[in-house]
C-alpha cells in the first residue's frame, strides 16, 4: 500500500483541535497533581506516624496500579455508588490521582534533601511553619526536582492518550475516528506521533530552560552579594530589582 499523507493532511485541523483538549488535561491534571502531591509530601515528612501512614498508602494504591484502571473505576464503577460523571470530568479526576501519588514522591525527596539545620535554625529564630517552606525549604527543593519532575510531566503528557478509553476526544481518540473512516492508519498515527513529540519537545525544552534558571553555577551570586563578599558593598546595601 502506497503512503498518502495528504489525508492526514486534511484531517490536520480536526487533529489540531483534539490537541488543545490533550494540552488541556495534561495541564490541568498536572496542576492540581503537584498542588495535591505537594500537600502530601509535607505530610510524607511530618511527625505525624498515622499522617505518614495515610499518604504512604495512598502512594502504594495509586503508584501500583495503572492509570487505565484508575480510568475505568472512576468512570465506569462510580455510577454504582451513585455517581455519575461525564467523560472529561471522570478523566481528570483519574489522571489527578495518580499525578498526586507520583508528585508526592518527587517533591518528598526535594524537602528531605533540604538540609535539617536550615529548618531548625528557621525555627530558632521563631518563623512559623508555613514561611519555612515558603522561604527555606520550597526554593531549595525546586531545584532539586525539575528533572524527575519534568520526567514525570512528559510521561504524563502521554498518558493522556489513554483516556480515549473512557471516549474522551483527545488526539489519541481523534486520530482513531480519523483512520477508521479513512483506512490510512499509519499517515495518521504517524502525524499523530508527531504532535505528541511536539509536545514532549516542547516539554524537555522548559526543562532545560528551568535547570539553566534554577542552577546556582550558572547564575552565580548576584552583583550585590558579589560586591559584599569583595568587601566593596556594605551588607546592608538595598536590595537589587
């Protein structure tokens, strides 16, 4: 069979639009995930045993299991507790989940790589709980996790594809619908394939952005601490815009 890509090439806008819906729940499951799982890794590390408990068993279940299931449950077991939700609804609430429990594991080895001293020398001088994490332990930890995080978003990213399970009209879900009626699978799904490394590309290019912005070789001390360390500044010299 000979290749025609002008079929795909026709399809393109429809394929296009299904991609805004992919982007769409890639982000948003991956926002609230690393809200959820951040919350969870505070708890990951509290002093609370039954705390610690709780999230680790979350992580077991939702980690163990894959995201298709977690699909499936939502969409097609809740209506037997009386639930009832739409396709798009059930997939983000699904693919939240999941997002969370592997989130948690990230962000918790971002906190516990933050040296103890520094919250407990936060804590002599008497700032609450919560600026310690705002002003001590979150900027060290993003540092620390932009790789397995990002890691995680573009294999989140596609992951969305399986939500054409539940009939979500995502790419993956689009693209089915355009090779059936069609019978040109392979111009389709290869056009498809290239849409989802644009998006990955895309992904892995932040990425790097991020390391180079977070990295404190490459940045280095800013002018005025620069100028103190040189003993040219005094070190209550106004702060830098």
């Amino acid at each position: 069979m000979d290749l025609d890509f002008s079929v795909a090439l026709t399809y393109l806008p429809v394929m296009l639009k299904a991609t805004l819906l992919t982007i769409t729940l890639a982000l948003v499951t991956q926002t609230l995930g690393t809200s959820i799982g951040f919350v969870f890794a505070l708890g990951r590390t509290s002093r609370s045993r039954i705390l610690r408990f709780v999230v680790w068993a979350y992580v077991w279940l939702f980690r163990g299991t894959p995201v298709l299931l977690h699909l499936f449950f939502v969409y097609y077991a809740a209506p037997l507790f009386g639930v009832t939700l739409d396709a798009i609804p059930a997939a983000i609430i699904a693919m939240t989940l999941s997002s969370a429990a592997y989130n948690t594991e990230i962000l918790r080895a971002g906190i516990q790589a933050v040296h103890p001293g520094q919250v407990e020398a936060a804590e002599a001088v008497g700032m609450r709980y919560s600026r310690i994490v705002r002003h001590v332990i979150a900027p060290q930890a993003v540092r620390i996790v932009i790789p397995p995080y990002m890691s995680n978003f573009i294999s989140h990213t596609k992951n969305t594809s399986l939500a054409s399970v539940i009939t979500v009209p995502e790419l993956m879900l689009t693209s089915q619908m355009v090779y059936s009626s069609t019978y040109r699978a392979i111009e389709i799904l290869t056009v498809a394939g290239l849409i989802y490394l644009l998006l990955t590309s895309c992904l892995t290019g932040l990425q790097l952005w991020l390391e180079r912005r977070t990295s404190y070789e490459a940045r280095g001390m800013s002018r005025r601490r620069r100028a103190i360390f040189l003993g040219k500044a005094p070190a209550s010299a106004p702060r830098e815009a």
